[in-house]
C-alpha cells in the first residue's frame, strides 16, 4: 500500500510504502544538497534483550559490517566509500539505527549494499570472537568517561526492575560468553521486515527511490519478529543517592527523575522545561551556576525512549563545589514547578529549541532518522504534532509538568569523585537540598539590544563557489546561500597573527569567552537573552589559526544578530570579576582534560612535537597559565590581536545573498580602514632524530597512544595527497582500521589524520587498548605506517580514497555551519575562495605514487612525537 503524506512542516511531500514482507520505506525529496542518506531503522535494542543477552544488540550491530555470503569482511565499508559515502550505526533503548550518507548518484549501490548487509549478515564463528575482543575494548573505554559511568549509573539508582538499569552495552564477562548461536537467534529473531524501515531523504526522485527500495528489500521473506519486553517498573517514591570515587580529576553530578514516554502529552512541555533551565547562556542554571563558576558545564533534558521517560540534569564541577551546586539545581527545579518559566523566559526558551529542531533536521541523515523514529513511534506526522506542540505549550503547562514529574521526595543522584576530595552525595544532603522552601529572587538582564542599522547599499561581487565578496574599508563579508531549514550561520573572525605569550597560553580563548560576558550596554544575562530570542546562542571561537565569535539564528533576524556580534567585538566590557569568574571556569577546564583518553593523548603529543610553544600549547591555556590572567590583559589582547587586525564576516543560510550583503554592511560599514592579513609564517618542530615520548600514568581500563609525525600544512602542493593518505589509513575499511581492529581486535578507536594548519602540518594516529597490550599496539601501528612507505596504494584503495574524499566535499553542503567553516579556512589560512570551486578535481589528480612520497617523506619512525596515557588498571 502506498499513501501520500499531508503538508506538514516536517512530514510534507513523504511518500510511504509498506512492502508485502511488512518493511516500511520512506522517501522524501530535499533538494538542499547534491546527497542523499539511507537510514535503517530496526525496531529492537537494549530494552529487546533478556539477561542472558544484555548487550547483544550492540554485538549485532558491530557485526553488520563483517560481511556476508557475497561481501567478505571490511567490504560493505569499503564498497561504501568508493560510492563517495560514509556510513556508522548506534544502538538505543529501543532501536538500532544503520545510515549512510553519500552523493546522490549512489542511491543504487548504498540500497543493494546496505539491503545485503541487512538480509544476509554472514555472523562468522571466528569474525564474532574477534569482534567481541574489539566491543570489550569499547566497553572499556566507556569505563573511562566518567560521563558515561556516571549517568548510567543514575539509571540503575533511579530503577529497580526496567532494563534501563542495565549497564547497556554489556558487562565484559558477559560480552566474552556470546556465541555465534546466540547472536545468530537475536538476529533471526529481531532482524525482520516487519520491524525494519527504511527512510530515504535526499535530493532525488521518490518514484524512483521507492522502486530501487522495492528491488533491494522486496525479496526478504517475511516472518513474524519475537518480543521480550522489559519488566514493568513498579511505582515507588524516595529519594537515592550514590557517590562514586575513581581516578578523575573532576567531578561529575547527574540528578535525575523518571517522566512519560516520548508520546505522552506532557513530553512536549517537559521538553521546554529543560531547555528553560539549560538552553543557551539566559537558562536559569547557566546564570546561576555556569556564570559565578560554581560548575563549569551544565546540561539538561528530558530524554523518552518508548517505554519510559527520564529528565535529568547534569555538571562538570571542582569536588568541593559539589553542595553548592546540588543546591542551585534544586533552587532552579522548585522555582519552575512554583512559579513556572516568565513569559520571556519562555519566548526564549522555545526559540532555541525549535531553532535546534530545525539545525537537527538540516542533514539528510538527520531528517531521515527523525522520519523513521516518528514512524516506528506511530507515524511520521508525529513530527509535526511535536512541532506545534511546542509551538503551543503555555508557561503554565510548564510550571505544570515541572511540579507534576522533578518532585523533590523523588530525585535520584549520582556523584563521581575523584578520590580524597569532596564530601559523599548521601541520600540526607540531596533531600535537605531539595526541600526548598524559600526562592532567592532571579535576577533580570540588564541593558537593551542595540537597533540593527538599515541596509547600505554595497556592491557584492559573486566570486567563487557561489561566495558572494564585499569589500568595505574595514571589514570583508563573505555570503553564502544556502537553502533547506531558515536559519542563518553567522560569525566575525580574525586571523590569530601571533601565538598566545608563552606564559600567556590561553589569553586568546580567554578574550574571546571573556566578551560573552557583557558588551556595551548589555550584561551576560542581556546580551543571552538579546539572541538567543533571534534563535541561536553566542558561541566563541579560539582555535590554532583564527579568533571569534559566531552564532546561527533564524535567517529573517539576520541584522539583529548582526549588531550583536558587532557589539560584542567592538565594545565588550571585561569586568573584573566577569574575567575572573571566566579563567576559573577555563582552569577547570584545563584541569578536566586529563579525564579524556583521546584529546589529553594529543595533548602530551603536541606538546613534545612543538616544545610547548606555538602549537605545543593547548588553546585553552593551562593551569599554570591562566592562573595569572587578569580583565587588563584581556583588554590588551583584544586591542591587539582583534580590533587590531582586519576581520571577515561569514553568513551562510537561506538568505538572498546581495540583500544579506547590504544589510551586513550597514552593520560593519564603519569600522576604521585596515589591510587585510592572513596566517602565512611557519613554526618549528621540535622533532629531531629520535622519537619524544611524553607519557602518565592513570588508574584506567585501557591505554591510549597518540603519535604525530610531521606533515603538510594547509598551503603545501602535497596536502591533498596527505588527506588521501588519511582516507586511505582510517575509517571503516582502511589499512589501519583491518590491520589492528579487523585482524588483531587491538581497540576499538583506530584513527589518522592529516592535520592542516596555517603555519605546520602533522600526520597523527590514535590508538586505544588494554594496558597489557600497549607495545603490542605501537609495533603494529608503526609497522602498518611503515608499509605505506614500502607499498603504494594499490589502485582499488586510492580509487576508493579518491572517491570518499569527492563525495565527502558534497556531504559537506548540506551543513550551513560547516560551509561557513570551509569559507573562512580557505579565505583566512587557504589558498582563497577559488579552491572551494572543485575539490574534488584536487583529490582526483592524487597518484599512488603521491600517497607514498608523503608518506616516505613524513612517517618517520624516528622522528614522531608521542603521547601515552597508561593504564594501570587490568595491567598483567
């Protein structure tokens, strides 16, 4: 049967077939960018699975790509990428998701290739224990975010008899039992049409997309699915509480209460609820709490799998601040059930979650998922209910649910911290601070958005890549249309001309983060509430090459959004106590990073590579650092390194590209005459002959390496075969992804890069293993890199390469975010807009024989910088 769906917003143009086997498929056009994304939506994840099985779901999922009767091991990834694709899958409480994402040329092969990996997964006896070595490796590294432990384990706080208890991705004892019997009765029995959809979206035919779908799933024989449901979750009341300690250097605090499934009419209102308290930098708990440095990240949401609901909050925090923080929480949740969300609080709040909506719904593979899960929930205009749902939900609806569902005799938390530091989260300190009685008045923003200036009429040239450039004295804009969803990326940047001081690292990031904080006549709350009512939050950005700050809003508030960003770069006001409360939040966060297994790995790396200077310094500053840092140096910086230099303007979005121009220039258009300058002089390596190590020690699970060799920067002639060698090396399918996950289950993160900056280069690599294999996993990886100097690429893997890259350049346009990203590297580190016009052409003109000579000139062996974070728990 075939139906056509109605104008919804989100849902308009579907069309949706039921197959005679049971499989749905959908389609839907979206001519926004030359790709198309296939989503399978299987109806079966963690909540499918009985004890013995905990954790199959994520097993079958890994074991989708190990090939099948006609594609051997590795060829469904690699088949994939020679169509220009990428492809990944995750695992849920209630679903497994499969997508692939490539040019819409390839709309056949991605269907034939993903409807064989589906029907006719292979599940080889030899390929499954391999893979399970590889899964325990993921499972270790999850026992390494204190993140991921710590919400978990709220679930298993908050629930006595639900699988949403469980440890989802299965214990490592558990995970070792699972034979080729039991994965292959898991798949039989939940791997069926009717319980798969597959969702379509993408610039092409629906007519022809639903007849290349029926060619590649109508043949599956149907057959009925089996259902083990989850125990109901008996009602009960109370307050539980738990306290981690582990080797962290951070804490982290999850509070949480159980909600309603994602259908139920207060999941919409409860939505709002979170984003009141956590949604950009006007929310309630970042003024109260992310602001004066009590916390230095916090987040909210209602998340609602089908069969459950949980909202819950969540902060990154010093141990000893663990109190107050509790305390601010439980302020903000008793103010939004007593007194509910203010009008402007709610007008702002709604804006960015239905901007976020729209930003989520941009991709193809975005779309594609949401039309599947809306379909698997009921329906597809379920989206468009959702929508106005919360277009209509009323600040008492708010005040409504809050009461109903964060009742304070029912809150769960989990604290992790780090050993020795900070007192226990006890059942006694969570109810005392949750039986609020008195509010503390919320202060209001302070000062008012300044008035957008009308459009100055400009003459915009149309350049290259449809980039149309406008010269003013002061300034360069740069506009790009982009079509699909009405919202506009927006942003005012500089190049970085000179390094942060050595003993200085950090005042750049602290700057730009500092004028967030208040400009012109606006206070930190002010200026939030000011855009994030046009749709969008500020956001900063420090990065090696460039300064700024940016934001993205609904397309129609461009001039608003405008002078905003222009207040906040010409006029931000570095309050001392503002700049104070920024670098102690900034030195937390220096400080947190040694909980992360893969950037604190290159963090050690780089710095062994550049002798902690230029680029061998974290962008954030360190410690030590930032420790000295004051609101006058900031002032200095900002004369100096921003209002000093000419800066660009990027607008990418659904705007009319010549109006946008004009009414940026009537934004922009006075700002004082400067020549433009660009990130052109190159820095030294430390690297000599033999290799730097920088390594620690931790109590983790696993032990991660990260190596850096030296490599082409942005500007050089080999940098594109550099990221040839990359595609070639990493991903699904490439040399290192077989030869140390495929063939030895080494780790389940192998990764390579081609890193390219304006004034260096580097080729890395990253591994993640068990400490009792960590020289096991270097001499395989240094053995893998010495190969590509001894072989070239045969002429399948650099077709392949060739054609990801191509294809990833398309891929790209579907994001107005990343768009704008590309402009501003080209035009600021690059060879100019020109290069944005083909290159893909760039990619092509690769060799075989370029792909070794970067890699004989670079990978040296014993000229690499290392960084090695140890773990020592499990070490034999």
């Amino acid at each position: 049967m075939t139906d056509e769906q109605g104008p919804g917003r989100w849902s308009g143009g579907v069309r949706r077939e039921v197959l005679p086997n049971g499989l749905t498929v959908l389609v839907q056009r979206d001519a926004s960018a030359p790709v198309v994304a296939v989503v399978t939506h299987v109806k079966a994840g963690f909540f499918d699975e009985p004890d013995r099985w905990g954790g199959i779901s994520h097993v079958l999922e890994h074991m989708f790509f190990k090939g099948t009767a006609r594609r051997g091991v590795g060829a469904v990834a690699r088949e994939t990428k020679a169509a220009g694709g990428y492809l990944n899958a995750s695992t849920g409480y209630d679903q497994t998701n499969y997508f692939v994402v490539l040019p819409r040329e390839g709309l056949a092969s991605a269907l034939e290739i993903q409807a064989d990996a589906l029907r006719n997964a292979a599940l080889d006896g030899g390929e499954l224990a391999r893979e399970l070595q590889v899964i325990i490796q993921e499972a270790k590294r999850k026992l390494d975010s204190p993140e991921a432990v710590a919400a978990e384990t709220l679930h298993e706080v908050m629930f006595d008899r639900h699988r949403i208890r469980r440890w989802r991705i299965g214990r490592e004892e558990d995970l070792a039992r699972f034979t080729r019997d039991d994965v292959r009765g898991y798949y039989e029995s939940r791997y069926v049409p009717e319980r798969t959809i597959v969702a379509i979206v993408g610039d092409v035919d629906p007519e022809a997309a639903l007849a290349l779908a029926r060619e590649a799933y109508g043949g599956w024989p149907p057959r009925p699915g089996a259902l083990d449901r989850s125990p109901e979750e008996p009602p009960h009341r109370g307050v539980r509480a738990r306290t981690l300690r582990g080797d962290v250097a951070q804490a982290q605090l999850v509070i949480g209460w159980p909600t309603v499934p994602p259908l139920h009419p207060d999941s919409p209102a409860l939505d709002l609820a979170a984003a009141v308290l956590s949604a950009g930098r006007g929310s309630w708990l970042y003024r109260a709490l992310r602001e004066p440095g009590i916390v230095s990240g916090i987040a909210s949401w209602n998340y609602a799998p089908t069969e459950l609901g949980v909202f819950a909050v969540s902060a990154d925090l010093e141990p000893e601040r663990l109190p107050a923080a509790v305390e601010g929480i439980a302020e903000a949740t008793a103010r939004l059930g007593m007194l509910g969300p203010s009008e402007p609080d709610l007008t702002r709040a709604r804006t960015l979650v239905l901007a976020r909506w729209a930003r989520r719904l941009e991709s193809m593979e975005g779309r594609a998922s949401a039309l599947a899960a809306a379909e698997a929930l009921g329906g597809v205009e379920i989206l468009d209910r959702e929508y106005d749902a919360l277009q209509t939900a009323t600040a008492d609806d708010v005040r409504a649910v809050a009461a109903r569902y964060l009742a304070p005799d029912n809150v769960s938390g989990v604290a992790y911290l780090p050993r020795g530091r900070g007192a226990d989260l006890t059942v006694e300190m969570l109810a005392r601070a949750f039986a609020v009685t008195a509010l503390r008045p919320l202060a209001s923003p302070a000062g008012s958005a300044p008035r957008a200036a009308g459009p100055r009429a400009a003459q915009a040239r149309e350049r290259d890549a449809g980039v149309w450039q406008l010269a003013l004295p002061g300034v360069d804009v740069l506009v790009r249309r982009k079509i699909g969803v009405p919202m506009v990326a927006l942003g005012i940047y500089v190049p970085r001309l000179e390094f942060d001081p050595p003993g200085e690292a950090g005042i750049g990031a602290l700057t730009v983060r500092g004028a967030l904080r208040g400009a012109g006549a606006l206070d930190a709350a002010g200026l939030a509430f000011a855009v994030e009512r046009l749709g969008g939050t500020l956001g900063a950005s420090s990065t090696v090459d460039w300064l700024g700050v940016g934001t993205a809003v609904l397309a129609e508030r461009l001039p608003e959004a405008g002078a905003l960003l222009d207040l906040v770069y010409t006029a931000p006001r570095f309050g001392e106590a503002e700049i104070a409360a920024e670098r102690d939040l900034m030195i937390v966060e220096a400080t947190q990073v040694a909980d992360d297994m893969f950037r604190y790995p290159f963090q050690l790396a780089f710095g062994a590579a550049f002798g902690d200077l230029t680029y061998g310094r974290p962008i954030g500053g360190l410690a030590e650092t930032l420790a000295g840092l004051t609101a006058g140096d900031a002032r200095r910086w900002h004369e100096r390194a921003l209002l000093g230099v000419r800066p660009v303007v990027v607008a990418v979005g659904d705007v009319e590209p010549e109006r946008a121009a004009e009414q940026l220039a009537g934004v922009f258009g006075a700002y004082p005459q400067r020549a433009r300058a660009m990130v052109t002089a190159p820095v030294a390596w430390a690297l000599d002959s033999r290799p730097l190590v920088r390594a620690v020690e931790r109590e983790k699970a696993q032990s991660a390496l990260a190596m850096v060799f030296q490599g082409p920067d942005r500007r050089a002639p080999d940098r594109w075969a550099g990221d040839v060698w990359a595609a070639i090396a990493s991903g699904l399918g490439g040399r290192l992804f077989e030869a140390l996950r495929d063939r030895r289950s080494l780790a389940y993160t192998v990764v390579a890069s081609s890193w390219q900056k304006g004034r260096a280069g580097a080729l890395v690599t990253y591994i993640a293993t068990s400490p009792d294999r960590e020289e096991e996993a270097r001499s395989a990886m240094l053995a893998e890199l010495e190969r590509f100097v001894r072989e070239p690429a045969s002429e399948e893997e650099l077709r392949q390469a060739v054609s990801y890259l191509a294809g990833q350049v398309q891929v790209r346009l579907q994001s107005g975010a990343a768009v704008a990203g590309d402009i501003l590297e080209a035009w600021l580190v690059g060879d100019g807009l020109g290069e944005l016009a083909d290159p893909a052409a760039r990619y092509r003109a690769v060799t075989a024989d370029a792909v070794r000579a970067v890699a004989a000139h670079y990978l040296d062996a014993a000229r690499r910088a290392e960084g090695v974070v140890r773990g020592t728990r499990g070490r034999r």
